[in-house]
C-alpha cells in the first residue's frame, strides 16, 4: 500500500499537479524597504498593498522600513532585513548603490529591487522595471482628447530617466490625439513628498493654459489635484488608481501596479520556488501591471465611452507592437 502510494505521488508530481511550495519548509518572511515613506497613495502604497496581500493569502511575516529619504538609512536598512527575512524587496532607485554592496555579500537571501534593473550583481537577486510610457501614452491620449485649451502639462518628481520616460509617452499620446496641440515643458519639483510643491508646480501650468495635469510626483503629486480643483481644472494620477481622492477633477490614473508585480514574483517563489534571479523582468503593457483605471463605476466620469473605447484599441495596438511607443531607456 505504501509503495502504491509513494508511485502516486511520484506521478502526480511528474504531471505538475502537486507542486513543492517555500511555504511548506516554514514561513516566508518578506521585508518592504522604502526608500521614501508610506502615505503617497500611489507608488509607495502600492508596494505595501503587495505585501499586505502576501500575509492575506499566503500567511507571509512581513515587515516594512521607511527610509524618509535619508540616504545614510538604505545601506543599513536592507542589511537588517536581510538578516531577518528570507525576501527582502528594495522600492525604489535610490537603493541601487546599496544593493550593489550588499547582494553579493547576502547570497541567502533573496532581493527584488523595483523600477530600476540591476545586471551582474548576484543571482539572488531580480529586478522588475515598468513600462511606465506606455500607459503614459494612453494617458496623454485623454489628456489632450479632454482638453479645451488644446494645452496639457505634467509635474515630475525629478528630471530622470524614469520620471521622463513617463513624460515621452504622456507627450506622443497627448500628440497623437491632436498633433496640433502643446505639451507644455514639465515642471520638476525635485521633491516626492511635499504637495505643496506640486501644487505650485501644477498652478504655473494651469496660469500657462493647460487644462489638464499629468502628475507624476509621488507623494508631492498630491498638490497637483488641489490646485485642479482650486482653478477647475483637471488633472491625471499615477502608480495607483487615485481617482477616489477626488472623482471631480481627475480624469484617470496611469496605473503602474507596482503591489501586483511584488505579489507576483513573492507568490511564485512561494508557491513552485521559481525566483527569476539575475534577470531584469519588464512589466510592459502586455502583462497588465501596466494599465489605465477610471476609478469605481459609481464615481463621476468625464472620460466619454466612445474616448474609452479608442483607449482600448490604441493598448491593443500597444501590445501588438503596431504603435512603438518612445522611451528613454
């Protein structure tokens, strides 16, 4: 009877109905690096609503450290969880240095280092990068299909390459959508966590004759919705769908959904111990961690069907590879 039932087993696990999980040997322990702090309700959110699914649906001890922005923090951060943690996930660029240090002296434990690639540096760790352009296309589509002024603008967070490749996007769609239309120059805040800053930022474009914002600013991003509503004006989130901070002024969200990739690759690992280490994974459109979100049906929506429509083509033109969309990377 035993050995009838070790064949069983045997088979069952050669046809991939039973697969071997991490879980199994014990907990997971998952730590959350931020290289800013929560409260942006986008990016940094995002990665933390990741790792709140993580301990929901496959019982993951997590953990999260907020770094504020100060860089003497990152080095120290990641070696502290990864004394602690069996997975430890970097979010955001400013851990690149630290991790380049810090992985090849860790090789037992495993590194995810969002939106941003990293080569070479150990097979411990994976880095996951966006293809933040190509929503950002379809985002500047609806900017310039709702504008009235037939001016549309963006704030962003720093003049980087990650920032401008949401900028080169968000410019070819607003000029598909009309090719006489003006994408005004970006305003940098060289700042993610003050609203005030992006609230400026967003008034000088309005003051210019945009109607529409694109923010793209984090936390500092916030500012942007208040000056909208303030002048009556619109404006566009990012990272998350943030139309639920205010259903009146902004149109849509480009969504990078940074928490789905982090549950994606955690969950892998959990569930068959595949860990795509050494390797840099781009999350395009094709994958749906790329997307554009119009908030809950129940909310207001300015966007017309007919606009939402054209929306869905152009991705599928996207995903077909028909429009190549510019990047800086």
């Amino acid at each position: 009877m035993k050995k009838a039932l070790f064949l069983l087993l045997c088979a069952l696990l050669m046809a991939g109905l039973i697969i071997p999980s991490a879980a199994e040997a014990g907990e997971v322990r998952v730590a959350l690096c931020i290289a800013n702090r929560l409260g942006d309700q986008g990016f940094f959110d995002s990665a933390y609503d990741g790792l709140e699914r993580l301990k929901a649906d496959y019982g993951v001890i997590g953990s999260v450290v907020e770094c504020k922005s100060d860089a003497s923090m990152f080095q120290v951060a990641l070696v502290e969880a990864a004394e602690t943690h069996d997975i430890v996930v970097a979010v955001g660029w400013e851990f690149w240095d630290a991790l380049c240090d810090i992985v090849p002296q860790m090789p037992d434990t495993l590194f995810i280092f969002i939106d941003n690639g990293l080569d070479g540096v150990g097979d411990n760790l994976m880095s996951i990068t966006y293809a933040e352009n190509q929503g950002s296309f379809l985002a500047g589509f609806i900017a310039m299909t709702q504008s009235k002024t037939g001016k549309v603008g963006v704030v962003g967070g720093e003049d980087s390459e990650t920032i401008n490749n949401f900028i080169v996007g968000y410019r070819q769609g607003a000029l598909y959508a009309n090719p006489a239309g003006v994408v005004l120059d970006p305003i940098y805040t060289n700042d993610y966590e003050s609203p005030d800053k992006g609230k400026e930022a967003a008034m000088a474009l309005y003051g210019m004759g945009a109607d529409v914002v694109f923010q793209v600013a984090g936390e500092t991003g916030l500012g942007v919705f208040e000056a909208a509503k303030e002048t009556g004006n619109f404006a566009i989130g990012v990272d998350s769908d943030q139309k639920y901070i205010n259903p009146e002024c902004i149109l849509c969200s480009m969504i990078k959904d940074v928490g789905a990739s982090i549950y994606g690759a955690v969950g892998s690992y959990i569930t068959d111990g595949v860990f795509s280490g050494g390797e840099i994974w781009d999350a395009d459109m094709t994958t749906g961690y790329v997307d554009i979100a119009y908030g809950d049906s129940g909310m207001v929506q300015q966007v017309p069907d007919e606009v939402k429509v054209q929306v869905e083509e152009l991705k599928q033109l996207i995903i077909a590879g028909e429009i190549q969309v510019e990047s800086t990377r």
